[in-house]
C-alpha cells in the first residue's frame, strides 16, 4: 500500500465510528471473528482499545492484522483503522485511490 493509498483511507475513515472494542480479554478469537465479518461487509473499520485493557492501540492493531490478515491504516492515541478488501463484493479499490 502506498503512502497516497494510505492517506485516501485515513480521509474515509475519518466520518466512521468505532465498531471494534478492544476490552479486558485482549484480542480474543470472537473479536477476531467480528473483525472478519465487519471487514468482508465494510472494508475499512475503526477500531478502539477501552482503559482497562491489557494491550495499547498499537499491538491490538497490529495482532487483529495478522489474524485477519488485514492491512493497518493508521493509530492514533487509542482508536486504529484496518483495510481488507472484501473477497466477495470488493467496493474500495486502492488501484483507482
């Protein structure tokens, strides 16, 4: 992904709201299974790390990626943004960005 693909997603994720919560489990399997299914329907998604978990914005970003095999976009403080394009109906095309 290049550094001008990266600032196209970052710009559409700017309006999105968190629908990942990074709790006190840490990245657990369900978690990783609602980031599957939020990404093969969305895309790009938000994700935030609440206080009383045991792992910062960082490496909970970076452990969803390896599991889903998705790519970072970007962290900030305690919120991170993910990209996969969807295997079935692919809607953001990072050729055309």
């Amino acid at each position: 992904m290049t550094t001008g693909q990266r600032a196209a997603l970052r710009s559409m994720a700017n309006g999105l709201e968190p629908i990942l919560h990074v709790g006190k489990d840490g990245v657990g399997p369900n978690l990783c299974k609602q980031a599957w299914d939020a990404l093969e329907a969305r895309e790009l998604i938000k994700g935030t790390v609440q206080t009383n978990a045991p792992i910062d914005a960082k490496e909970a970003c970076r452990q969803i990626c390896e599991r889903v095999h998705a790519e970072p976009v970007q962290v900030i403080g305690r919120r991170f943004v993910i990209y996969k394009p969807s295997r079935e109906n692919p809607r953001i095309r990072l050729e055309e960005l």
